[in-house]
C-alpha cells in the first residue's frame, strides 16, 4: 500500500441518467467513470478515502435524485465538517450546458429542460458556494463534461484590478483554486459509443495508476493532466480532446495545480530504480489491465 497523500476530502457529482430529458442524453460511461474514480480514492491503491457523510472524507452525490439546493446544502455541510482537510477535490461527470441567459450549468439527475437556470448546478453558484464554506482551503475541480472550460470564469475575480487583487488575497489566510477540464469552452468533451468510459477518464486513470517516470513519490494535478493529455494524444490523434489545467485563483504565488498531491505508482522506494507498477489488486487493477490489453500496451 502506498502512503497516505496530503490531507483531501473529496466530493463526486454528476448522472448518468437524466429522466426529464431526451434518453439520448443517458450514458452508462458517466456512471462507469464515476465509479472507477471513486474507487481510486476508495482504494489502498488510490488516496484511501473513507466514505460516508458523517465522518466521512468523500461525499458521494453522483446520480443522487436530490434538488440542485439539497445536494448544495450537503456540500456545504460536508466541506464544513471536513475543516481538517486542506484541499477540497470535486469531479463531475456528466453533461454540461447553458441556461437561457447563458450561465453556464452541470446537469443533475433532478435538472429539468424546461428549468435548467432553477434545476441546473450553476457554475457560479458551485464557485459562491466553495469560496462560502472553504475560504482558506485549495479547491481542485475536475470537470469531465462539455463546454467545461466555461468554468473557468466563474472563479475569477472579476471588476478588480491586479493590484488590488493581489493584496485582497495576500491577506486571507491562504486558498487557490486549480480546475482540470475535459474540454475548452469551445469544444464538447467526448464520451465514444460503445466505450465502457469517457475519452477524459480513461486517460485520465492511467496516468494516476500507472505514474510517471520521475523519482517524486507524488504528482501535482499538472502532471497528471499533461500525462493525460499525452495519452489521450497517443490514443485518439486528431480526433482526441484535450483536457486543460486553469488556475484562475492564486494566493501568495501558491499554484494548487503544482503541489504534489497524487502517489506516484512509477515509484518504488525498495528498488534501486523507478519500478512501473499497476494496482495489484481489486477492479481498479482490473480495469487497468484491460486497458492496457485494448491499446496493446505492456502490462508492468
């Protein structure tokens, strides 16, 4: 078992289904993405995550058929009560879209067509809430939806100057936001027919588990998203989406994106040299090795 990373609690949000919308919509790879990132987390293998909304260090509210305002109430209490954990990591997965007054939203199982500016989690509310309940903690939020890259904008600080900026934030105790986003706000993210995951997860999963050949026992958020950026590159060529690393809020020249974080599966301190090594056991290892298989790749 690999150590424990940096202390983090960890939200996932998103669906599969959609029931108010089209069945089109529906994806069983959002559900299998979710799943298998909650299982890296889970995992001895992963961050080692203990679950549950009491006590818990991961809150769980993917295909929850809860209100917009419920699920954002739970995540306030979560982030709340995990005032222990340094960082704050959210992946949604799911589709991503725009209301009437183009305010970009994350569809929950409960959205509503005809009501997405009431129904949808949008983006600014996300951000107000984060900024609310964990003013002096790092947020990192992975996106793996269409038109994530819109994001971004609602966790700048917007209609101040530089300076000031700079000199509101030295004051506060100390927080920056990193976002990973499946796809630029111009380009829809991928999830190809027949594919047990979305083109952003499966890449995205074999750089956490399979690391990257560098001597640090962790990886920052940048080094993993370029290693998925490089694998998705390698799978897909033009066809591919890129994913992209924004840090749109930064404290004291503190970058989220670059603190280590993550266990670096390359390394293996009882040998002489980096040993490139798989999760040994359970589905995470299982599915990695499938993955391996379907791109004819070596299995360490």
């Amino acid at each position: 078992m690999l150590s424990r990373t940096r202390d983090i609690a960890a939200i996932l949000l998103g669906s599969n289904k959609f029931p108010h919308f089209e069945p089109s919509l529906s994806n069983d790879a959002y559900a299998n993405s979710n799943n298998l990132f909650r299982y890296y987390l889970t995992s001895d293998e992963g961050l080692c995550l203990k679950e549950g909304e009491e006590e818990g260090e991961l809150l769980d509210l993917f295909g929850s058929p809860l209100s917009v305002l419920d699920q954002d109430l739970k995540v306030t209490k979560f982030v709340k009560e995990n005032t222990a954990k340094r960082t704050i990591l959210i992946y949604f997965v799911g589709h991503g879209g725009f209301s009437y007054n183009q305010e970009y939203f994350l569809a929950l199982q409960s959205t509503r067509p005809d009501k997405k500016y009431l129904t949808g989690y949008r983006i600014g509310d996300l951000a107000q809430t984060l900024r609310d309940a964990a003013s002096d903690r790092d947020i990192i939020l992975v996106l793996d939806c269409c038109f994530a890259g819109e994001a971004v904008k609602a966790f700048m600080p917007i209609g101040i100057t530089e300076v000031v900026e700079k000199k509101t934030f030295a004051a506060l105790p100390g927080a920056s936001t990193a976002l990973l986003v499946a796809a630029s706000k111009d380009d829809p993210a991928i999830s190809l027919d027949g594919k047990k995951y979305t083109m952003f997860m499966e890449s995205f999963m074999w750089a956490l588990t399979t690391g990257r050949p560098v001597r640090e026992a962790k990886l920052s958020l940048r080094s993993i998203a370029n290693a998925t950026a490089s694998n998705i590159a390698e799978r897909y060529g033009l066809g591919g989406v890129m994913p992209q690393v924004h840090c749109p809020r930064q404290v004291n020249s503190s970058d989220v994106a670059d603190i280590p974080l993550f266990p670096n599966r390359y390394v293996d301190k009882s040998a002489p040299e980096p040993a490139n090594r798989l999760p040994e056991k359970g589905s995470l290892g299982t599915e990695m090795r499938a993955l391996a298989h379907k791109w004819r790749m070596p299995v360490p």
